[in-house]
C-alpha cells in the first residue's frame, strides 16, 4: 500500500481561513452509574431530606419501665399526668355536671369536691327565682301569702325538680288545697284555672273544649264557651 502525504503549510489550510481541527465527540452516555457506597452511616452521611425529616426511631418517647437509661422523674411525672384526672372520658364530667345539676335543683347530696356553703346559696337563689317565676303566672296565689310566699314556694319546692313556672304554680296549689292551707285568693284562682284547662299533673295543660266547674277551697267558677266566671268566692 502507498502512503499519500497529507498537505501541510499555508496551502493546506481552507479559503476562508479556518484551521481544520479533528472533531471531538462530546455525546453523553445514556446510562451513568451514580451509585455510591455511603462510607458513614451517621447523620452526616444522610441525605437533606433525611436531616429534614427525623426517623421515626428518634421520636420515640422513653417512659418509665422502658429499659431507656434517660427515663427518669420528669418522664414519669408526664407519663402519670397523662394518665390522671385530666385524662378522664367526657362521659365522666358530664357525670359530674348531672350531679351539681341535682344538687342545685332536685335537693340532692353534695358531690365529692364541692364546698357546701356556696352550693347552699346557689340553690337558695335559684328558689327564690323560681319563686318569682310562678307568682307571675299565680299572682293570686303569691298575694295570699304576701312576704310569706318565697319561703312557703321554697319550702315545696326543695328536692323539686322545675316542671315550669304554670305547673309549678299548679301543683302547689293542689298540695296547699289537700292541707287545707290555700288562702282564699289562691283557691279562687285555682278554681278559674281547673274550670278553664284539663290537668293530669302530669302532662301540660289543655283548654278544655267542654263546660265544665272548678272547686277549690269553697270557690266555684263555671266555664261556657271559653268564657269562665266565678259564681261562688272562696270562705274567708
């Protein structure tokens, strides 16, 4: 085979003056191997999102009877608190509440933890508002006993649970008429109330449809028609 001399010198360049230089290939593999073996497993050898995001192993809590050396009294006052009163089910405070609730209202005993005296006037307030309530539907009533009423009211009405202010009134004007204690002027507005609505004690009052008569305490009242009178006052 005959070799062939290659140009060389000015003559051998192109005409527009460029150098003819060897072409480099700069295609970049397909595939790179990146994979690196990790010389530290410790916290600098962890990737940033690693540091970013601790391990579930490091937020692990030592409680007491762990074999955690750093388990110590502050740990088990948490663990302790976590597991006292302030832990205990809603069902229990609204256990509580019922109970404060009827000791206020129905003359139940005083629950564990509760001061007595306080209690004590907080249920004497709320007879005497109670009081107040059921004059405005038996003004009678509380006239006949005049500055005696709140304490007859709250005399009744302790260990009674509310069934409303009208039926309140109510039955402590059938009780009064059963003693014998109802003054003249509540028992002849209990009289206009029997003739004017049906009353079972037990559910609410309903006007009645029909004529019908009221008796309490001698007083007599009649009712035609929805429209009631008194035809007898009661003795004095």
């Amino acid at each position: 085979m005959t070799a062939v001399p290659l140009p060389t010198g000015p003559a051998a360049r192109p005409a527009d003056g460029r150098t003819n230089r060897p072409t480099v290939d700069r295609t970049v593999p397909s595939t790179v191997d990146v994979t690196t073996r990790p010389a530290d497993s410790g916290p600098a050898a962890r990737p940033a999102d690693d540091l970013a995001a601790p391990r579930a192993d490091d937020l692990v809590t030592a409680r007491p009877g762990n074999d955690d050396p750093a388990a110590g009294p502050a740990t088990e006052v948490a663990a302790r608190a976590a597991d006292g009163p302030a832990a205990r089910p809603a069902t229990d405070l609204a256990a509580r509440q019922a109970e404060l609730v009827a000791a206020l209202v129905a003359g139940a005993p005083v629950p564990p933890g509760f001061d007595p005296a306080p209690l004590a006037a907080a249920r004497a307030a709320l007879l005497r508002k109670r009081a107040g309530d059921v004059a405005r539907h038996w003004p009678l009533l509380a006239a006949g006993f005049g500055a005696a009423w709140p304490a007859t009211f709250a005399g009744w009405a302790a260990g009674r649970p509310t069934a409303g202010s009208l039926r309140d009134g109510w039955d402590l004007a059938r009780a009064l008429r059963e003693r014998g204690a109802l003054p003249p002027l509540g028992a002849e507005e209990l009289a206009v109330r029997e003739a004017t609505d049906r009353y079972d004690g037990h559910r609410p009052p309903r006007p009645r449809r029909l004529p019908a008569l009221g008796r309490a305490g001698g007083a007599v009242a009649v009712q035609l028609a929805g429209r009631v009178r008194l035809l007898r006052p009661a003795r004095r």
